[in-house]
C-alpha cells in the first residue's frame, strides 16, 4: 500500500443543486480535472433521477432537446441488474436508472472548493441521450481536451470536446464507438502521434479484462490499436482500464488506474480499486512494471458506503512538486481527493 499524506471528501450530492426541477442529484463523482487561470478545475460527472415516486413502477430518464425526460416502466416488466442498470424484459435492452451531466467545480488549492458553480456541460447530441459520463482532461496542443462516455440506446460509447475556458465546450463527435470506455490521452505527442489508452467491453469473454492502446495522428481517427494489460490478480479480475492521464517521470509515464474484483453474489457490483504502472517514455506499448496489489482498499466510509458500494475510481490527476493530488470517485457517490508521493507511486 502507498503511503497517504492526505484525503479528503470533497464533494457530496447535497453540495449541488440539480440541473432542473422534478430531479434529485443523487452523486457526483469520477471527476476529470486540470488547472487552470490559478486554479484547480474539477469537471465532475453529476448523477441524477426523479425525484418523483409511483408505487409499482420505475423511472428510466433521458436527455430530449435539453432536457430530462422520464419513461415510467411497470417494474414487472424490468430486472435489475445491480444499482445502475435494469434489463427490459421486452426487448432485453438495458437502460440507466439515472442521467449524468458534467458540472464545473474550482478550487484555489486543490483540497477545498471554492466555486461550487462555475459552469456545465449538459447532454445534447443523441448519442448522449442517457447521460455524459466520467470526463479525463489533458492540456495539449494549447487547448483542454476532454474524453468522455457518451451512453445512448446504441451503448457506451467514447467522444471527444475541447475548450479553452470551462465555460464553453466544443465537440468533437465519437472517437470510440460502442462498447469503449475509460479513454485516457496522454499529455503529449509521442513519436509524432497522439496516444490513449482505452477499454473495449466485448460481449463475449475470450480472455480476463483487458486495457488497450491507440494512436492518433488528429485525435479523431484512432487506429494502431494493440493490447497494453490485462488483469492478472484478483483485484483486477473483472474489469481493468485507464484511471487518470498518465504523467511524465524519469523512470517512465506514471499510469493511475483502475481495476475491480468479480462479484461473487448476483446483483452486486466488485470491489473497485486503483493500481500503478510504468510505460516506457518512447514507446508507451511497453509496460515496464505494474503494482502487484491496490494502491489502497475502499477504507474510509464514503468509499465503503454509496450508491455503489467498496469503490475507488480514479479520473484526474494534479503534480505537485514531489507529490500527486489524485482525484477519485468514492462509492458512485462524492469525489475525493488523496495526496501521494510520487516516489513511493514509482
């Protein structure tokens, strides 16, 4: 285990208002972050549902012409799959139980939040219309670049926006199309290229889970794509994919990510941490050393207790001298914040 010189709860759902009447924030949590005019900016991901009840059935919202919607299914007709997700007995397609935006939060030192509304970034295309999800931010090339999910009726998909303020977003469409999650761009050009890490979800199960690597030579077109890490241990048995943007080292790029443990009872979602490695400065396709256990177990109880319980997701990553602020979902609840040596990470 990594030493920990400070944690911290940063935000809670009854921290922020939600994005219109009739809604409930019921998390906010896997933020993207970057600094920026001074600041640290936490681009956090903003989980909503109706706040209405009707006895016997459930509510699926979704984004339509800037706004949420509500479908008000009979519950005998949907199985839930674990807290997140329901299963239309219908059709057999799965829908969200909730809808996500991204809200733009900033803080003068990283540790406590001094604007609690400093802008957002809401649904509007389509294939966002079940939400935007679990935003990573890297500086390049002059401007914020931001990789998100992007959930609709077509699946997880992965797409791009930029800005250069916080205040106003430009997309850039789908860089990953369904099922791939978890893209994280590297903070510079390697080679001439731009590269990311990704996580395909297939359907079918021909090997344990697995974190991929693309490169790029405009950031829209991916191709190049080769396996980087699968999981091997128990702790990442399930799923394993990109954490937070990797950051430059002498030793080699320092890669945060994340990994869960297979649930053993049906309904329940894995124990979720962050491991560590090391990829080559020139060659990012090769791994150079991983961590052989998490970097910390969910400990605290807003990491233990939450909409989805036992998880640590981290999605944004601040250098500070010999020290990193890392940034993290807890229990698909709050956002929090540890700082870490970078030598104990290497």
């Amino acid at each position: 285990m990594v030493q920990r010189l400070f944690q911290k709860l940063l935000i809670q759902p009854q921290d922020l208002a939600p994005s219109s009447d009739g809604l409930e924030v019921i998390g906010t949590f896997n933020p993207g972050v970057a600094e920026h005019a001074g600041q640290v900016v936490i681009l956090a991901r903003v989980a909503e549902r109706q706040e209405e009840r009707r006895a016997g059935y459930v509510a699926l919202p979704r984004w339509e012409n800037g706004q949420v919607i509500a479908e008000w299914i009979d519950e005998k007709d949907v199985e839930c799959l674990d807290p997140r997700v329901v299963v239309r007995k219908s059709d057999n397609l799965l829908r969200l139980t909730f809808t996500s935006h991204l809200r733009v939060i900033r803080s003068q030192d990283g540790r406590t939040v001094t604007d609690w509304n400093a802008g957002h970034m809401y649904p509007s295309e389509p294939w966002e219309e079940y939400g935007i999800e679990d935003p990573r931010i890297v500086w390049l090339d002059d401007r914020f670049w931001i990789t998100y999910v992007a959930v609709s009726r077509h699946g997880a998909a992965t797409a791009l926006a930029s800005t250069s303020d916080f205040i106003t977003f430009e997309r850039h469409g789908i860089i990953f199309c369904p099922e791939n999650k978890d893209v994280v761009l590297f903070p510079e050009r390697i080679g001439g290229e731009y590269v990311a890490l990704h996580r395909p979800t297939p359907a079918h199960r021909f090997s344990p889970p697995e974190m991929w690597l693309a490169r790029s030579p405009d950031l829209l077109h991916w191709g190049s794509h080769r396996p980087l890490h699968g999981g091997t241990a128990a702790w990442e048995s399930d799923r394993v994919g990109g954490g937070a943007p990797p950051i430059r080292t002498e030793h080699g790029w320092l890669e945060v990510y994340h990994a869960s443990r297979r649930s053993t009872v049906a309904g329940q979602v894995g124990t979720y941490t962050a491991g560590a490695m090391l990829l080559d400065l020139d060659d990012p396709a090769r791994v150079m050393a991983t961590s052989r256990e998490p970097l910390w177990e969910p400990e605290a109880d807003y990491e233990q207790a939450g909409f989805v319980p036992r998880v640590i997701f981290p999605t944004g990553i601040v250098v500070r001298d010999q020290t990193v602020q890392l940034y993290y979902g807890a229990s698909d609840t709050f956002v929090a914040m540890v700082e870490l040596p970078i030598a104990d990470l290497v």
